[in-house]
C-alpha cells in the first residue's frame, strides 16, 4: 500500500550493484540493513497505485529508480515495493526494464560528482580513473554529452570498452602521472578528474588536476589522504556520497531531477545501457552475487522479476 508521497510499484527488474554484495554480507557499516531486509538499490517498475499528495505519476506509468536497499529501507528484490515517489522519474521509452534498472546507482553518482560538483562543461578536458566501471563509463558518457574531451584510465584488456564509450584510453599500470599528465595536457593537469577506484588512485589525481581551479571528485574517498599535493595546485576537492538522501531522507528530490536527465540522455542516444546478457530471477539471487563476486560480466547485472 502507497503511503502519503509514496507510489506502489509493481517490480519488473532490478539491478545488482557491488554495495549489494557488500550489504549482503555485513560489510557496509554505512549502509547497513537489518537481518532478513529486502535488498536491491536499483528498481524499474509500474506504478500500481499512488499515495496521498503523490501528482507526478499514475497507474501504468513506467518508472525508475534508486529506491532502497540500504538504511532499513525496502529494496527491489520483490514483487511491489512501497516507494517515495520524489525518487523516481518516467523511464526512457527506448529501452527495456532490464536496461532501466541498470542505471540508477551508477548514473546519479557519476552526475553527482561531475555536473552538480565540478560543473563539467564544454571545452573541458575530463580525466576518469576506473573508466570501464560502472560508475566510470558513465561519467565518460555525461562527460561526452557535455561536449568535454575525456581521457579514462584502465588495463589494457578495458581498451576497446573504453574506447567505445568515446574516451582516449591511458593504460595504469604502462604510464604514470607525470608522464600522462604532459602527454595530454602539456603538463597542466586536467581541468575534472573524477575518481572511482580510491586509495592511492585518489592520491594520484590530486598530482593530475590542473593548477588554479582543477577540481577532483572520488566516489570512494574514505582513506586518509594527503591533501598537500592539491593545495599546492590551488584546486579543490569534492566527495560524493549517492545514498546520503536515502539514509537522511534529506535531498531525494534531487535523485528524481537525475534520473528524468539521465532519461533526457537515454532518448538522446546519448548514454547507452549495458546489461550483461545473463537472466537471473527472485529464485537464483544468489547466483547473481556469485556472478558479480566472480568478475568477467559484460555490463551490468540484472536481476528479472516481473
């Protein structure tokens, strides 16, 4: 039953992220669910029935999401959940359920970080370390249809991905800061790097950020650092914390607003989706865990439910 600002949603996919495994096992102290929670951070779905106050959607409107799964609240691994509504938007009409669920987690946080933090733009040059991860194809992407000129690390064997997404592809572990840096910025420094690995890549990108106004975002910056290097660049630093308005209830609004742009993009042709092509359902769960443990998938898992 859909509370006041809720809606139902009748629950057609759902997408598996790494916090997923994580939550799962009792390692997300950050995001902790209790015992025998419904999990799932991502959702795609159709609205069964709205709550009081509710005006933006109505039965049979298709939606997505990231609704749940962390903070005691409902996840996606189900057949309806009860759902605030400020956090959903109209899903791309040109793609499918399974794709729709794919987006929610990584898009918002590569949003987060790069528009609403560093205030990417044309003309720009976007250093992304990670950038054949979940997170970090996606900012190649909203970078490329800000019209910036994106360069993103990964090992060799992440190239052609890479490369697919519209980004110059550096290879880590064959050139190191100083020698990337003056090969692509005369030795400046990128105007944006966004960070999805963390540890010593955070540390690295301090040294890689342009001087006088180059920004750093991380996704994962929970060590301790260093920030001499960025202080003697005169640049700034910006973390990003996705499920912050999902814990503090504070800000989710601004998720709906990221998933009706990333839509925009979606039936833009201008941010692609990839699932991996293996179906897994409510019955075999665990198995896409296994799958996502293991490594080696081609795009984003999916777990199919409706």
């Amino acid at each position: 039953m859909a509370g006041p600002g809720q809606v139902l949603v009748r629950i057609k996919a759902s997408g598996v992220n790494p916090l997923d495994i994580k939550i799962a096992a009792g390692k997300a102290e950050h995001a902790r669910m209790p015992v025998n929670s419904i999990l799932g951070i991502d959702i795609a779905g159709v609205i069964e029935a709205a709550g009081a106050g509710v005006t933006g959607f109505k039965p049979g409107d298709e939606v997505y999401g990231m609704t749940g799964g962390v903070g005691g609240v409902q996840g996606s691994l189900a057949e309806y959940a009860a759902v605030d509504a400020d956090l959903l938007a109209i899903k791309p009409k040109n793609i499918s359920m399974r794709e729709a669920a794919a987006l929610p987690l990584v898009f918002i946080t590569a949003w987060e970080g790069l528009v609403d933090r560093a205030h990417v733009g044309a003309d720009t040059k976007v250093l992304v370390h990670g950038g054949a991860g979940g997170v970090g194809h996606m900012v190649v992407q909203i970078a490329r249809a800000f019209g910036a000129q994106v360069f993103a690390t990964g090992s060799a064997e992440q190239k052609e991905s890479i490369e697919s997404h519209g980004a110059a592809f550096i290879d880590y572990r064959a050139a190191g800061v100083e020698e990337y840096v003056r090969q692509y910025t005369a030795g400046e420094g990128f105007d944006i790097v966004y960070d999805t690995v963390g540890g010593a890549t955070l540390d690295a990108s301090f040294r890689a950020v342009r001087l006088y106004g180059g920004h750093v975002v991380s996704c994962l910056g929970w060590g301790t650092h260093a920030l001499a290097p960025l202080s003697f660049r005169a640049a700034t630093y910006s973390g990003v914390f996705t499920l912050l308005p999902l814990l503090s209830g504070k800000g989710r609004a601004n998720h709906g607003a990221i998933m009706r742009e990333a839509a925009r993009l979606v039936e833009d042709g201008r941010i692609r989706a990839s699932t991996d092509p293996r179906r897994f359902n409510l019955n075999t769960v665990a198995e896409a865990y296994q799958a996502m443990t293991d490594g080696g998938a081609k795009g984003k898992l999916v777990v199919d439910i409706g």
